[in-house]
C-alpha cells in the first residue's frame, strides 16, 4: 500500500480539480463561441474546489439533501465522488451522478428521495473503501450509473 504525504496528496487533489475544470463543458456555463476562440469554439470553463464544496445538494422535485463536504480522486487524479453530508451521515454520491449549477452552487442529482434514503451512509470516523470494486458497484447502482473502469470497457467493447 503506498505511503501518502501532503504532497502527494496536495498533487492527487490539484490534478483532479484540474480535471474536473477540464471535464466541465463550454456548455455547462452557456458560454458563446468567440471570435478569437481557434476554431470558432467556445472556450472551456475552469472552475475550483472551493466552488463546489459546501454546495447544496437537491434530489429530484428540489428536495435539499445536505451540502457537498468532500471530494473523492481516483488513482488517476479524476474525481470519483462527492461526500455529501447529510444531518451528520455522509452519503457517496458518484461525480457522474450529480449535475452542477456553479453560479447557484447547487448540484442536482436524479434520483428519488426514497432512493436516495436507501443509499448507506457512514461518518467521518468510519469511511468506507472507496476503490473497492464491489463498493464502487453498489454506489453506483443506486445512481443507476456503472464504475468508470466498466464504463470504459464496455465502450471499448
């Protein structure tokens, strides 16, 4: 198992915000192409953490859920997950799950609320595994999403 240090971690965490900026489209912000845009293409959008921590979290029919308290990186520097935390729980919530309003720093996710309440939740002394294939599984059936390594494979395939 690898050592983790601040500065590892400070570079896993920078990578990710960066692609994170990098993932969020043009389209994400309504932005116009510009004329000095090569191309004639919009330029992309670039956000921060702090832009989405302590966002607001809705479900489907405006329910607020809590507020976005963490943010999980895979190996690769991307962002897996959100923690969102809700009246002391936390609740895994897949990146991919989540649509994000920056301006209203609001993220909306599509599931019920009976869904969600389904969901496990844990607290900060007890954190699941993250990486675990069968904990990413579970997480992300309840989204009705797949892991992003079956994602790609499939689309591979």
């Amino acid at each position: 198992m690898a050592k983790w240090n601040t500065p590892m971690m400070l570079s896993f965490a920078l990578l990710g915000v960066a692609s994170m900026a990098a993932s969020i489209t043009a389209q994400d912000k309504d932005l116009q192409p510009s004329a000095d845009q090569p191309g004639g293409q919009a330029p992309v959008a670039q956000y921060r953490a702090k832009q989405v921590l302590g966002s607001k979290v809705h479900l489907d029919g405006n329910v607020a859920v809590g507020t976005v308290d963490d943010l999980v990186f895979d190996d690769n520097g991307q962002v897996e997950y959100l923690i969102v935390l809700n009246q002391g729980k936390m609740v895994t919530v897949p990146w991919e799950a989540a649509k994000f309003n920056f301006e209203k720093r609001m993220a909306t996710i599509n599931i019920t609320q009976e869904k969600f309440r389904e969901i496990p939740t844990y607290t900060a002394e007890q954190y699941p595994t993250f990486a675990a294939p069968t904990y990413q599984t579970q997480t992300y059936k309840y989204y009705g999403l797949t892991p992003g390594q079956t994602r790609r494979l499939n689309r591979r395939l």
